[in-house]
C-alpha cells in the first residue's frame, strides 16, 4: 500500500477546498474543474480529495451528500487550530474540551457537513487507564 485517503463526494467542491486549505495549509497536489487532491505539507502521504458528486466517475446510486463521517485530524496544538477556526467563522459542533481517553479536541462541520475532529493527544487520565484495563 503507497497511501490511503478519502475521496469525499461533494456538491461544494471549491468550498471544501477551501476550508481544508485556510484551516490545516493543506496544498493542492491536483486539480481539475471536478476533482481536487489536497496534501499536507508536512507530509505527502497525508491527503484528502474531492469528487464533484454529479461527475460520471461516481456511479449514479452514489451521487447524493456525503454523511457518517467523521474526519479527525491530529496536530501539535489544537488551541492555535481551534484560535484559527474561530478567526475564520467555522461552524462549530463541539467547543474545545480535554478527554479523559488522552485527547484535547473540539469538533466542526466542514462544507458537506461532515465532521471534522480536530484533535491533540494529551496524558489520559489515570481512572480511565484503570477502568479500561490499560494499565
């Protein structure tokens, strides 16, 4: 296996890449007027891509909104993220919290209404560990 990645289909092809694009400084590795390939700078393996729903690549029982689908997206500081995301009006569906599992995230909505959780690992908490046997 050389890399895996979503291809999201999508009615808000220009939209998503955008918001990808201002929040994560994901870059445009391809582009054409249905389909967008986007990858992190920090490393090529890391992509996401967008498919025009009504293109003929999909097949026809498939070319509906996207849903179910959460995107979680781990970074070193998710307060500068979360700091980022407010500048820019994102929609958010979950305020910025610490989990008891060994996570500070908080959650948006991307342009197809998927979530996208936006998450730094921290120390789990020691009950937690406990309860679940982890220790």
């Amino acid at each position: 296996m050389r890399s895996l990645f979503p291809d999201i289909c999508t009615a808000n092809l220009i939209e998503s890449k955008d918001f990808y694009v201002s929040l994560f400084n994901f870059s445009v590795a391809f582009e054409i007027d249905w389909y967008i390939q986007l990858q992190s700078p920090q490393d090529e393996h890391l992509q996401i891509a967008f498919v025009a729903q009504e293109n003929s690549s999909v097949p026809l029982a498939y070319q509906q909104k996207p849903q179910g689908v959460v995107i979680t997206i781990e970074v070193e500081d998710v307060d500068a993220i979360h700091e980022t995301a407010k500048k820019l009006n994102m929609k958010f569906v979950q305020k910025l919290r610490d989990e008891d599992w060994g996570q500070r995230h908080f959650m948006l909505a991307d342009p197809n209404n998927l979530l996208v959780d936006v998450v730094q690992m921290i120390e789990p908490k020691p009950e937690f560990l406990k309860q679940h046997g982890l220790v």
